[in-house]
C-alpha cells in the first residue's frame, strides 16, 4: 500500500505543476528496495487515467540500500522482504534497524513526447 501512497503523492505533484502541461511521455524516478517497481507502476498507471499524465510510462530505477547488521554482522542489500512497516530485519538474525530516508522515490527525470 505504500507504493500506491508514494506513486499518489508524484502524480498529485505532477499534476499541479503547471509548467509541464499535457504531453509527457515518461516519468522516471529511482526508488529505494522497499518499493516494488511493478506495484509502482501499476499505481502509476491507474492514478494518471483522466489526468494531463494519461499514456505516459513510469520508469523505475531501483536504488540499493546495502546495511550490515549491527549485531550479527552480515552484509546485505535490502529487499522488500526486509522490511516490516518502519524497520529492516537482517536476514541472518532478525536483528531490527530504522528504515531511516531508506524510504524514498525522487524524481530524476520527466520527458516530453517530443523526447525533450
């Protein structure tokens, strides 16, 4: 549900922001692993239907989070399966940190459909 939540907040973005008009053909954002990029797309999708965003394509960039847990050690790069609501939980010892700014979409980059 936090996919949606996020894809909801970019698209109100987005849309208020006069200066881009109609005719964008992709939105592309780097996303931290606690996102899934399909869920962010399928979001995408249905929140931009009837909107000036209509037909255009979210491209995600998946962004690494490498941690290490303070208690056991191990070195991993999170997954969504790492994570439970606000925290991570090492895959070695279940050993919970903060999710901290690891929860994070930004926007790197809209083009027209004039490739501009």
């Amino acid at each position: 549900m936090h996919d949606y939540h996020a894809v909801c907040a970019l698209v109100a973005r987005l849309t208020r922001d006069p200066s881009l008009g109609a005719g964008i053909a992709e939105v592309r954002v780097r996303a931290s692993p606690v996102f899934s990029p399909e869920a962010l797309r399928q979001a995408y999708e249905m929140l931009t239907d009837d909107t000036p965003l209509s037909g255009s394509r979210l491209l995600v960039e998946e962004l690494a989070d490498p941690r290490e847990c303070t208690l056991c050690g191990a070195a991993w790069a999170v997954s969504p399966d790492d994570v439970a609501g606000h925290l991570v939980l090492c895959p070695s010892c279940g050993t919970l940190s903060p999710l901290g700014a690891g929860a994070a979409i930004e926007l790197l980059e809209i083009r027209g459909s004039s490739g501009a």
